[in-house]
C-alpha cells in the first residue's frame, strides 16, 4: 500500500468516524484507493504522479519537431494533465498510465499566449490553441524586464534624488519589483489590473 493509502487510513482512524454512513463511504473510497495503489504500486508509475523531469523536457521537444515552439517560446506552466477520473480508478493491472503534458507557451515578440496537450505516450501535439486576449503568469525574465524600464524613467531618477530619498546619486543601491495593483474605476467599468512597481534603497 501506498504511503496516501497509510496516511488516509492514519486519518480515519484517529478521528474516529461515528456515522454508519461515513463509515461507508470511507470503506469504499478506501478500496477504490487500494485498488489504484495495487495497479500502480509504484508512486513513480501513478497517473497522478507529478511529471518527471524527463517527461517535461519530453513535452518541449515534442513541441519543437511539431513546430509549434521555437528559440523564443517561453513556457509559463508544463504540468500534467490528469487523466479520466474512471481511467484512475479502474486501471488495468500491469499496464503504464497514459501520461499527457499541460502547457502554456507565452511568445513575447507577437504578445501571444497558447495552451497545447502533448501526449507523451504517443509523442506527438494532441491540441494547440491560442487563448486571445489573456497573458501568462510573470516569468522571471519580466521582473527583469520592468526593472530596467523603471530604472531608465527620468520620472523615478529623479524622484530617487529627492531629499526624502536616502540615496541621491547611487541609484545601483535602489531595487525595483514588480507587483499587481487593481486599478479604481468606476463601477460600470471593469476594474484592469496592472503591474505596479515598488522601489527601496539597499
């Protein structure tokens, strides 16, 4: 049995189910749980195991010799994507899990965002879309990027200089962050939320 499965049945144990009802119900998830641990007795072999890293470096390749990904392509988010509920539950005995692979590639140069299912059993691009009209999560390089445009701002040189500023001419001790902020609007308008930035002396 898996470590889950010993866990849960920890869990269960020490608070001590009253209810006829609960009880059943916990015995049968319990089953369907031992039976998946049973399947896959191997954590590394679960359809729910996290991807490796082989699988994730998987996914990029699949999508380059597709020719959906390139040089460029920047990747916010390659996770699995689960399988079916019933395919997880009632697994067939010795057979590998079918794995698939989540992704979001962010294409700066275009402002472009897409959402691809990479099937790595199969090795090949089971879905590409583009998701109009949304960005990705902040990727490191963006912190980076807003740094050095609020550095080469004349408006924040200078308010760096202030009295109440502590440092006036070694503008290299000053940090800038990225941040979200909701901006007020007015109520019939949507509130657009939009990067801030927050800047201290070292």
């Amino acid at each position: 049995m898996s470590n889950f499965m010993r866990a849960l049945s920890r869990v269960l144990t020490r608070h001590g189910l009253k209810s006829p009802a609960l009880r059943i119900g916990s015995a049968l998830l319990i089953c369907l749980l031992a039976g998946a641990a049973l399947a896959y007795p191997d954590d590394d072999h679960s359809p729910l195991a996290p991807l490796a890293k082989d699988e994730i470096l998987a996914a990029v390749q699949i999508l380059k010799h597709a020719a959906r990904v390139g040089d460029d392509s920047r990747f916010s988010l390659i996770t699995l994507r689960e399988p079916p509920k019933q395919e997880v539950l009632d697994p067939r005995p010795g057979s590998r899990p079918h794995r698939e692979a989540f992704v979001v590639v962010y294409e700066r140069n275009s402002n472009q965002t897409f959402e691809a299912i990479v099937d790595l059993s199969s090795r090949r691009v089971s879905s590409w879309k583009e998701i109009h009209g949304v960005q990705p999560s902040y990727l490191t390089e963006d912190a980076k990027i807003v740094e050095d445009a609020v550095r080469a701002d004349p408006r924040w040189q200078e308010a760096m200089r202030q009295p109440i500023s502590a440092t006036r001419k070694n503008l290299d001790s000053v940090s800038a962050a990225p941040s979200r902020t909701t901006v007020a609007t007015l109520p019939t308008a949507p509130s657009p939320s939009v990067p801030s930035r927050a800047s201290w002396s070292m």
